[in-house]
C-alpha cells in the first residue's frame, strides 16, 4: 500500500473515532495525525549498538501509546544528517514518529496538554529513563537568565535566530485581537453550521457574539486567547444543540 493511502487511511480511522464520540464531524482545519521526535547524543550513539538503540526507542514508543492512549502508526530513525563542525561530521540523531491525535475516547490529545509544557518535560524525562542504561545523560536544564553555550559562530547565529522566533511567536499569541481575527474565527464556525445544517437560530446565536466581539476588538479590549476561548466555546454548544 502506498504512502498515500496509508496515511488517508489512518485519517479516516481517526475521523470515523471523533464522529462517534462526538456526532459530528472533526473541523476542516483540524489536524487528525501529529508528529514526536526523538533526539539523541551523537557522541553517545557512537558508543552504542544500533539494535539497542532501536529497542530503546520501541520501549519509549510503548509507553507513549499507553501514556497518551493513542496510537503511533511509523517510527523512523535518521541517521544520514547533520554538518561538518571542527573538521568532523556531527550527525543528527534523531527518530521521527506519526501518532494518532485522537483516542480511543474520541478526545483531541494535544488539546488537553498543558500549555505550560508539563506533558512535554514528562516526555523528556521518560526518554531520559529509558536511555540511561545504555549511558544517554539528560540534557542539565538551564538556570533563569543562562544560556546553552554552543561551540562555534553559526549555531549562536541559529539560537539566537530561534530565540527571535519564539519571542515573536510569544508576542503574537498573547496579542491583541483585531476585526478581521474576529471575522475568520466567525467564518470557520459557520462553515461548520452549514455543514451540520443548522437552522436560523444558531446562526443569530453567532453573529450576535460575533458582534460583541468584533465592538471589543475595535476597542482593544479583546485578546487572541480570550476570541479563541469564546468561539470555541460557542461553537461546541451550537454543534450539540443542533445533534440532540
């Protein structure tokens, strides 16, 4: 079977899950598979057996699955990138691994991840675990105001371009939102609405809120958090108002 067809295969799993649970469908713009990494130290690869190593990662991949209740569905290990550094090939270790983002439940994972990453560092912190026996060390979190020294000139003009990114990224998300924040979010939920056929009064239901929120956003008083928050919630209660 194709790559193609596998993947849209695995989606349509995952679509009929959601259906199921919830009596409608998942939103056009909502993700069904999603992507983890592995990464491991170079020089420490080096000193290991390559099966090991892979046992390792099916372990790792076992209590994902049993952690998250998902599914992986590929595990790929990269060996085959990375640069010249100091005069000698550093490689980029790393697997990549496709997972389910629905469960067994019907419930979106990711959403129920804490936004302080605290899913995240558990994750780190297993990875750590199961390595430790073949002598992986877990990377020494930074103190406040520290930063991670890199060996040459072109990985700090990498960080620090990362760093760049991530504030901006930061500065976006806690941002104010704007008339026309207001209006997209209004035209992915009724999208959504006509989908199910819904009846005139779920549509006033919306575009009275879309109003309010749009006379809040002219006035600065609305943030992309708080529109996100307030669609969302919205447009579950008029999507089960409607499958009742």
């Amino acid at each position: 079977m194709s790559a193609e067809k596998n993947w849209n295969k695995w989606n349509d799993e995952i679509q009929a899950r959601y259906t199921k649970e919830h009596k409608r469908k998942m939103r056009s713009d909502s993700v069904a598979l999603e992507e983890g990494l592995i990464i491991l130290s170079d020089e420490q690869v080096r000193n290991c057996n390559p099966d090991e190593i892979w046992e390792k990662m099916l372990e790792y991949i076992k209590w994902f699955e049993e952690r998250f209740d998902t599914k992986v569905r590929t595990l790929d290990w990269h060996r085959d990138e990375g640069e010249i550094e100091l005069g000698r090939v550093k490689y980029n270790e790393h697997a990549h691994f496709i997972f389910d983002d629905v469960d067994s439940r019907g419930e979106k994972i990711r959403n129920k991840w804490s936004r302080y990453g605290t899913e995240l560092k558990e994750m780190q912190d297993k990875v750590a675990e199961i390595f430790a026996p073949l002598g992986f060390i877990r990377g020494v979190p930074l103190k406040e105001g520290e930063e991670r020294p890199y060996r040459t000139p072109k990985q700090q003009r990498k960080y620090a371009g990362k760093k760049v990114e991530q504030k901006l990224i930061k500065t976006i998300n806690k941002g104010k939102a704007k008339i026309k924040d207001v209006t997209a979010e209004a035209k992915k939920i009724r999208s959504e609405l006509k989908k199910e056929k819904a009846k005139r009064a779920e549509y006033a239901e919306l575009e009275a809120l879309t109003k309010k929120l749009k006379a809040e956003a002219k006035a600065k008083e609305l943030t992309m958090e708080e529109l996100k928050s307030k669609m969302e919630t919205l447009e579950k209660r008029l999507l089960e108002q409607i499958n009742d």
